[in-house]
C-alpha cells in the first residue's frame, strides 16, 4: 500500500558552487598543466578546441574566463542490493584538460532526484505520466537557475591555486551526457533525435529537411503551437500521436530550455547553436548520420552472405570466423576514408563494399 504523500523536496547541491570548488579546493587546480579555461587550436580531442568555447569565449569581456562543466544525468544504486534506485546528477569541471577529468577530484555527485509512488492501478494513467514530467522539469529548472543567477551576478573574480587571479564572467554548461531513457527526460523529446525532429521509426532512412532542422527554442516553440491549434479543430488523437512523434511534449515546459535572447546565457551565446538540444550529444541511432550503423552491419552481412553462396560447399565457416571476417571488411572500409576532426556535423560517409 502507498502511503499518501502531499509534498516532494528536491535537495541539492548548487553546481556552480561546486565547480568552484573543484577548481579552488581540488588538487587537480593546482597543477596549471591540468586547467583550459581558453579555446586552443588543434585537432577535435578537448572542449578547449571546439567551436562552443570560441563562441564564449568570444562573448566574454577581455581577459575574461568561463567556468565551464558538463553534467551527467544517470540512473544509481541507494543501496548496496540494488533495491532502491533513483536518478543520479554529477557535474564534472569542464576547464579540466581531458586527461584530467577521468580522475574522480574532476567530478561531485550533487544530488539524486526523488522518486514520487504511485500505486500500480495509477501509473498508467496520462495524468501522472505529465505530473512526473512537470515535477522533474521543476527540479530541472532549479538546476538551471543556479547557473543563470551566477551569470546574473556578474560572475566571480578568484585566484586560482596557481596565484594567478582570474575573472570568471559565466558559469556554462558546455555538454549534457545521459543515456537515452535520461536524455529523453531532460528534453522532452520522447522517442525522437534529441538534436532535430526525425521520429525513431523513420530513422533509418534519408529524412531530407526534418534531419536538417535542428531543435532550437524558436522551433520547438513554433511547432507546439502549430500542434496545439490542430488541437482545437478536433484532431485532439492525430495530434497527440504527431507530438509524441516529433518529439515534443504540449503539456510541460523544458525547465533548462530559458529564453531565446537571456542576456544571462548557460549553454552559450547562440540560441541556435547552444541550448540544452544541440548541448545533449545523440544517442539514438539517428546520432550516426540517419541510421548508418545498421547499414554498416548490413551491408558487412551482405558481403559475407554473397561470399559464402559463391563458396558453397568449399568453405564452412563458424560464428566466429564470420565475426572476424566482418570485422576485416569494416577496418577495410573505414581505412579508405580521412576523417575530418576539426568538425562537428554529421559525417555523410558512404562505405562501398567491394566483393572480394
């Protein structure tokens, strides 16, 4: 039996707070070789050679520096036997070179989202569904109003480990990480690509101007509109069904999606370019360019099944010896192609598979 229960409390630790911490108290900010507050050129390998810290930095006064991170939402054990789980936060110091952040003084836990029960005859119902996607987005939203009022305040002047003093102008989030069930709460975005608007049933195939269309504030904002005036004409079904295929959600408000033009910014100065959509990495499959994992797979499957029927009775092979025959013809393929790691975009690779 469920006990009643007519509040949730959500504690946690403020996460800019925590980043200065690591920065100021970790003995990873005493080593200079360890910290990348500026961007830097060079191949694609840290945050401190993309584009998204250019662009801050660009935006940034003088002299000025970010207090960068990236959080990381997951599922974790309360207990040792597994029995009491629940969604799990760590924020990790972005201005830690890569090397840096594998170690455990580069990240801190800063709160587990609680777990409001229903009974089992209530958890089914549409009302609860949208009452647990409205309280996790409150809670989303306070996460993100942390970050929003240190850029409010103006930021913070510290001096580092090091001695060398340096303005901090913003506190950004430079990337979300979640496995899909994760990602799927934190944008709202369902079955969906996080980062446009192709449907999961349809990814697989060449989506043209849908693939294209990134999510953005304005676009996820002008296709809830026109989802929810269809919903007026009586279309209600057909509607939901079109929503929950795009991926987006007409009854609650994405917490860390803030306003198009905030002069108080967390995720970066373009609205298009940096929101919590383009700041969640894909993990869909849509992530590798409209399906092409399943097509390398079928395509290496093909290239053995052709070679088998032209072999038939010479040769018998075991799983293993396919498996390892499939493995040569991707290294194969793969070696034929000089990948660009100075970009972000989709790669539009296509892999030819000679027969041998």
């Amino acid at each position: 039996m469920e006990c009643p229960s007519a509040w949730a409390s959500f504690t946690f630790t403020d996460p800019v707070e925590a980043c200065l911490r690591l920065l100021l108290l970790s003995p990873l900010g005493a080593d200079a070789r360890n910290l990348a507050f500026f961007p830097e050129e060079g191949d694609l390998s840290d945050y401190c050679n993309g584009d998204r810290l250019k662009r801050i930095h660009a935006a940034l006064p003088q002299g000025a520096a970010a207090l960068t991170c990236t959080l990381f939402f997951d599922e974790i054990n309360r207990d040792e036997k597994g029995f009491n789980t629940g969604d799990g936060a760590i924020v990790v110091g972005g201005f830690f070179r890569a090397r840096a952040r594998e170690s455990t003084d580069a990240k801190v836990s800063f709160g587990t989202f609680p777990k409001v029960r229903f009974p089992p005859s209530n958890r089914g119902l549409e009302k609860v569904r949208i009452f647990m996607k409205a309280l996790r987005h409150s809670q989303l939203e306070a996460i993100y109003r942390c970050f929003s009022r240190f850029n409010e305040r103006g930021g913070a002047a510290v001096m580092l480990q090091t001695g060398t003093p340096l303005y901090l102008a913003r506190a950004v989030i430079l990337a979300i990480y979640a496995d899909f069930p994760a990602a799927a709460k934190i944008t709202l975005t369902g079955s969906g690509c996080v980062q446009c608007f192709v449907p999961k049933e349809v990814m697989n195939v060449d989506n043209g101007n849908a693939a294209r269309e990134p999510r953005t504030h304005r676009a996820m904002n002008k296709r809830k509109r026109v989802l929810l005036a269809m919903s007026n004409t009586g279309l209600k079904v057909d509607n939901d069904k079109k929503a929950r295929s795009a991926g987006v959600n007409l009854h609650v408000e994405n917490g860390m999606q803030g306003s198009r033009n905030d002069p108080n910014w967390v995720f970066g100065p373009d609205p298009d370019l940096d929101n919590v959509y383009q700041n969640m990495p894909q993990v869909s499959l849509h992530g590798m360019d409209e399906g092409l994992t399943s097509k390398l797979n079928f395509g290496c499957l093909h290239a053995v099944v052709l070679e088998l029927k032209e072999n038939s009775g010479n040769k018998k092979w075991s799983r293993a010896a396919v498996c390892r025959r499939i493995d040569r013809q991707v290294r194969a393929a793969i070696s034929k192609f000089a990948l660009n790691h100075n970009t972000n975009t989709n790669l539009n690779i296509k892999l030819k598979f000679d027969h041998p």
